[in-house]
C-alpha cells in the first residue's frame, strides 16, 4: 500500500507542475514578471503603510527614513545624513531636534521598524515614563532584557512589579550605606596611592584615566555593594588555580552585554574569552546564592548585620510580609543591577569630572580653593562635610550631564492615548497628538541635558549652573543618581584634587575619555 501511495503522490505532483507550466506559456507569465509583480506589491503596501504613519503622526515633523533607528538593520549601521542609527542622540545631540524646530519628534520608517517619536522634552517624558502614578505606556520586555541576566529588579520591573521591587529597595539605601561608601572611598583611594607608588612622586603621568576610575568604581562597589573584602592588586586566581571573586566580578562587569546578546552555542565553544565568560559567571552564580543563604542565617539567628547594600537588601525582604517579599533570584537581580548601573555610571563621570578640570584651570582653582576652606589640607574629609562642598558636586553634575551615563528609555503605548506636546520655545500651549496601541516612544536621555530648553548653552562645561540649586529642581530629574553614588563622586574628586595641592592638567584626560565615550 505505502509504495502506491508514494506513486500517486509522484504522479499528483508531476501532473500539478506540467499544469502550471502550461499555465504559464498560454499567458507568457516568466519567472521575472513574479519577481517584479511581489516586488512592485511590496513597494505598493510599504508606500500605503508610510502614508498611514505620516497621517498617524499628525504630520509632526522629524525622521522621514528607510529603518527605524533601534531595528535592524538601521541600528547596526553607522549614523549618518540617510540613516541615523543607534547613536544619533549623540553624534547629533546639538542639531537633530533644532533641524525639525521642536523637542519631540516624529520617526515614520519606509521599510523596517515602528511608527513613532523620539522627545528630549521632560513634560513628554513624565507622560509616558511609569512610576508611582498610572499612565498609557508600559516597558516592553524587548527594552528591558539587557537588565534581566541575573533576574528581575527595580530597573527593567513595570506597574505593580516594579512597586513591589521599589518597597525592598528603598530601606537598603540608609545613612549606614552612606558612611560606608564615604570611608570605604577613601580607604581604597589610599591603598591606590600606596600601590600604585604614587606616594613617592611629586608628579605622575596617567595616559588613561578610565583605567583607574574603572577599577576604583568597581572595588568600592564590591565593597559597599557587597562586603566583599577587595584590594587594588588582588591577584586574578588563588592558590588552587580558580578564578577569585573579585576576579569574577571584574569579567562579569565587562562581558555583561555579551553573555546576554551572544548565542549560548558561541559561548560553548572553546574559545578563551568566552570559557572565562561562564566561569565568571557560574562562579559568582553559586557565591551569590550562598551569599544570600548566609545573610538570612544570619539575621534570623540575630547577629548584627553588616552595613553593605546586600545585607541591607536581604534585611529588607526578610523584614516584609509575604505579599511582598522578592524570592532569591529577584534580590540577586537587584544587587546586580546596582552594580552593573553603578559600576560604569561612576567610573565615567569620575574621568570625565577630572577631565574636564584638567581642562579649565579656572574651574579647578575653584573647587580646589572650596576644598581647602571646608576640609584643609591636613585632615581626612567626612561625611559632615558633604553638605558645604557644593562646588565639588556641581563638578560632577555638569559632567554627568555632558556624558550621560543613560542613553534612551523605551516604552511602549498598551492603549489609545493622547500625548501633549509641549510648543518650541517662545510659544505657549501644546500640541495634543493621538497614539495609538502599540506605539512607540523614545526618550532620549542625551537630547534633554543638551536640550537649550533647560541648559543654557548645553555644550559649555559650566559647573556653576549647579550653584544654589535645589534638588527639586526640575534640571536634576532629567537624572537621578541617588545620593551614595552623589558621596561617592564627591570624596573621590576631593582626593584627587587635595592630594598634596598637586593640580590636574594635561589635554590627553579628556580626549581619552572623549574617544572612549564614543
């Protein structure tokens, strides 16, 4: 029976192609009048959906392209005047929203990506960014999963996932973890000195200073993050040949973005980098889960807690009810976001803060002379000085301002809305735009801190526009980094422009920094 069955389904077959054949010949149909039959239908349904985005966005005015800027292949092609790609938010910070007139724009794809609009307008923002109040737009897991490796947390949570994480999260941040990040600074600091030999010299040349700033970031986060007991020449593997903690949290902090978006067959291949990329991370894997096995032991046998954001975070959870309380996977999450967040946020700003007073003279005299009024030159600084060294913090302001530590946030409409969109500048009243389901809208973090809307003369390095003002100012929410990052920055600048009235120069600082930032 199989054998005549496979006969008639031959004979179907042959009988079904010797039809269309002569189907063919009778109407002279070829293979190249399908070819352009699909292809002119393509460009017939790709012009009707263009009109359609074009009349969807009211006419606003603003990217009119082949590829949406963040899918492919636009984002993998470089920015320039027929595609903007990925990182036009800075290679265009100072011209891309004055070009069409206005802080919001519209961006109508014409073959790959979403209709939608891109703001660096901060009352747009509040209206599609979701927090403590309800609005229309949610975080899309696509924009969210660069945060998801080690498990769910404050960052890439939404709606009423991300009260619950924000509930555990607010009391791990104390003034216990304040004080600790304050003098473990200045701890790490001195053993830096002291090993890199600088104590001994009256001059010192650094051709790169994102080296130093990196591996001081991320001790002092290891250490006020984690307890973890770190030091500045730790070797990478211990006696027995493994990996060491601190070397694993050095590879997991630079190979984060490609254990995430590399496939899992390429990271199984034998391959050194990626061989150290899993052993990085099955290492601090287990510790972590031993990590947090402890730190309840701990707490629930009534031992003293430690001070370090981890223990503050377990102590948290321990301390909510069920209802809330994250399981351990969500809190390594947390820990980690911190830590990634927190790790290339602070080494930037610190070599940008550096670079740019090497830069000014001027500048650096003036918040040289502010740390010698309040903390003088024979003393260590305290915490109790942080409130009269505004000058320094305006320092590290205005440069995480130049270099954003955040690029974009991504959200998504999941019902019809309406957006209002504040006018250009010297023009009152709104433009009040409809959105539908499933669009999308960018802001674009770059585009308000060189917004003129704000800053005056966004581009100048001007400390100053930081003097006197207020943290409820709106200028501050255009980012937000919290106040043991804020302590951080600040004892670290006064270390290194108090080290023995020695002053920072040299124009290689900043170029460096300029070129490592783009």
């Amino acid at each position: 029976m199989l054998p005549m069955a496979a006969n008639s389904s031959s004979q179907f077959l042959s009988a079904l192609t010797s039809n269309v054949q002569q189907f063919r010949e009778r109407n002279g149909i070829t293979a190249m009048n399908v070819v352009l039959t699909l292809f002119f239908a393509l460009i017939i349904s790709k012009t009707v959906a263009y009109r359609r985005g074009v009349q969807t966005v009211r006419d606003l005015p603003g990217f009119r392209i082949l590829f949406h800027p963040l899918n492919l292949p636009g984002v993998l092609l470089p920015t320039s005047w027929w595609n903007p790609g990925y990182l036009f938010p800075w290679y265009w910070r100072d011209s891309a929203y004055k070009r069409y007139g206005n802080d919001t724009i519209s961006v109508v794809p014409f073959l790959a990506g979403p209709t939608g609009f891109y703001t660096s307008n901060l009352d747009v923002a509040r209206q599609v960014i979701t927090g403590a109040h309800r609005c229309s737009f949610f975080k899309h897991e696509n924009s969210t999963q660069a945060f998801l490796l080690w498990g769910m947390n404050l960052v890439a949570a939404d709606g009423d996932t991300w009260r619950k994480h924000r509930r555990i999260m607010g009391p791990a941040f104390n003034n216990a973890l304040y004080d600790m990040v304050w003098s473990e600074t200045l701890r790490t600091y001195k053993e830096m000195i002291s090993a890199e030999g600088w104590d001994l010299k009256d001059e010192i040349e650094i051709p790169v200073i994102q080296k130093l700033t990196f591996q001081l970031a991320l001790l002092i986060i290891g250490k006020c993050g984690f307890g973890f007991s770190f030091n500045w020449f730790a070797p990478p593997k211990s006696d027995d040949g493994r990996m060491s903690i601190q070397e694993a949290l050095r590879i997991v902090a630079d190979t984060h973005m490609a254990a995430i978006f590399t496939p899992k067959w390429v990271q199984n291949l034998p391959i050194k980098g990626m061989q150290e990329m899993r052993e990085a991370h099955d290492i601090l894997t287990a510790f972590m889960q031993s990590q947090v096995a402890e730190r309840k032991a701990e707490l629930s046998s009534g031992g003293v807690p430690g001070s370090d954001a981890f223990t503050m975070l377990v102590k948290a959870n321990e301390d909510e009810g069920s209802k809330y309380k994250l399981d351990d996977q969500e809190l390594i999450g947390n820990v980690f976001v911190m830590l990634f967040a927190g790790h290339e946020t602070t080494a930037h700003t610190l070599a940008a803060a550096l670079g740019f007073l090497a830069m000014y003279d001027n500048l650096q005299d003036e918040v040289y002379q502010q740390i010698v009024e309040v903390v003088g030159l024979q003393r260590d600084p305290t915490m109790e000085d942080y409130p009269k060294l505004d000058k320094v913090l305006a320092a590290f302001y205005e440069a995480l301002r130049m270099f954003p530590a955040g690029h974009i946030m991504i959200r998504d409409a999941f019902e019809d809305t309406v957006l209002h969109i504040p006018k250009p500048v010297g023009e009152e009243g709104t433009i009040s735009v409809p959105i539908q389901k499933g669009m999308q809208v960018v802001v674009d973090m770059i585009g308000v801190q060189y917004n003129p809307r704000y800053f005056d003369q966004p581009e100048e390095y001007r400390p100053s526009r930081w003097y006197g003002l207020a943290n409820e100012s709106e200028a501050f929410s255009a980012f937000s980094i919290g106040k043991s990052l804020a302590a951080l920055f600040a004892i670290d600048l006064i270390l290194w422009v108090q080290v023995r009235g020695h002053a920072l120069a040299g124009n290689s600082l900043l170029w460096s920094l300029c070129a490592s930032w783009r």
